[in-house]
C-alpha cells in the first residue's frame, strides 16, 4: 500500500475512534445483540431500528479498543438506511478484507471502510475490527443472541 493512503487510512482509524458515530442506542430500536472479544476485552452492544427490511437507524454502545470502536463507528455509518441484504453482502465484503487482506476485495467500494484494510497485517486485531460485524448481524437475525469472537 503506498505511504500516502497508509496515513489517510489511519487517519479515519483515529478520527473515528475518538469520536465514534452513533455511539447510542437509536430512539425506537428493536433488534439488538451483545457481542464480546475476550482476546482483548472488547464489549458492544449494537442496536438496529428496522423498518420491513431496512436499518432506519443504527448505533452502538460499549467500550473496547481503537480499533474494535473505529471500526463499529464506521459501521453505523455505512449500513444507514441500507436493507438487510446490502447489509450481508458488506460483512462478507469486510470479512473477506480483513480475514485475506485487500487482494480480495475492491477497496475502492468500500468507501470509508477500506481504512480498516490494513487491520489485516495484524492479526491479533482482526477479532477487534470484526466484533461489531458479527454482532449487527446477529441483532438482524433477530437472534439477540451474544456473541462472542471465541
Ligand atoms: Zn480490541
């Protein structure tokens, strides 16, 4: 990857761990799941208001690292107003990315997301940026089930 877009990846990295998007739990939400990362002590809460098949709204509590936080702010950001199906296909495209690197996915789709590619060189990290996903998924499956990345 060269230098320059290293440092703008970084750069929302930071941005948004500090100030994460949507940290609350959107007014009328009805799905939402608990997800934990015992590996490094990571623990959310994802909140989903969905309208038929679509994520009105979409926020997070919980506390964790830099990492796991940017990576749920982002999230929200990204699955604003998308239908569930939009949904599945972006974790897949997110798990590909962080589970087999940026060979596999085009980062150029990504938009924002695509900051949380370099994730990917440090595995033990990888859990951290994946625990919102798996845990938005399990409040759309309704399950309300907790998760966890163990
Ligand atoms: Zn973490």
């Amino acid at each position: 990857m060269n230098p320059e877009l290293r440092d703008l990846y970084q750069e929302v990295v930071i941005d948004h761990s500090r100030k994460p998007r949507n940290f609350r739990k959107p007014e009328g939400a009805n799905r939402s799941a608990e997800g934990m990362n015992p590996l490094c002590g990571d623990e959310i809460k994802v909140h989903l208001k969905l309208a038929g098949d679509v994520i009105e709204e979409i926020g997070f509590e919980g506390a964790g690292c830099a990492i796991s936080k940017a990576s749920a702010s982002l999230m929200t950001t990204a699955l604003k107003s998308k239908t569930k199906a939009e949904a599945e296909a972006l974790f897949q495209r997110v798990h590909s990315m962080l589970t087999s690197g940026q060979g596999n996915v085009r980062l150029e789709e990504l938009g924002k997301l695509a900051a949380l590619s370099g994730v990917w060189e440090f595995p033990a990290r990888v859990k951290c940026a994946s625990l919102a996903w798996h845990t938005m998924r399990s409040a759309l499956d309704g399950a309300g089930t907790r998760v966890s990345t163990e």
